[in-house]
C-alpha cells in the first residue's frame, strides 16, 4: 500500500514555511522553530530564483542580484525587533 501526498505548488510550500516562521512561540513551537521555518522559506526562494544548488552560490547572487542586502542594512539600523 503506498502514501498518497498531497500536492503543492513551490509557491504554496514557500508561503507554508514563511507563515510556519510568524506563529509565537509556544511549549510546541519555539523560536528555534520560527528560525528554520524562515530559513527553509528563504532558502526555497533564493535557490529556486538564483538556480544554484549551494547555499553559498545562492547567497552569492542573493548579495549580486537583489536589493536584500540594502534591506538588510536598513532593518539593522532602524527597526529594534529585527
């Protein structure tokens, strides 16, 4: 007997994974949790828009070819809870 999975689209796993990183935490879901949540999210972003297949390729060009890293710069001079 086999599993039947349902299907997604990378769209809808990475706006699963980003909403999984917004929830607070709780005895269930720590801030360990939120973290991977946002970085399975981000990382399923970066590698599918930069179409490498290593994180440090994809950040290359996350630095090369977004404005991420001015927002970056921005969030962490400006907004305390960032």
């Amino acid at each position: 007997m086999s599993m039947s999975y349902p299907k997604f689209t990378r769209e809808e796993l990475i706006a699963d994974w980003f909403k999984r990183s917004q929830k607070e935490g709780t005895e269930e879901f720590t801030i360990f949790d939120q973290f991977m949540s946002l970085w399975l999210a981000f990382n399923a972003w970066g590698t599918y828009e930069s179409k490498e297949g290593k994180d440090f390729q994809m950040l290359s060009w996350i630095k090369a070819k977004t404005n991420l890293p001015s927002i970056h710069s921005k969030l962490m001079k400006g907004d305390a809870d960032y």
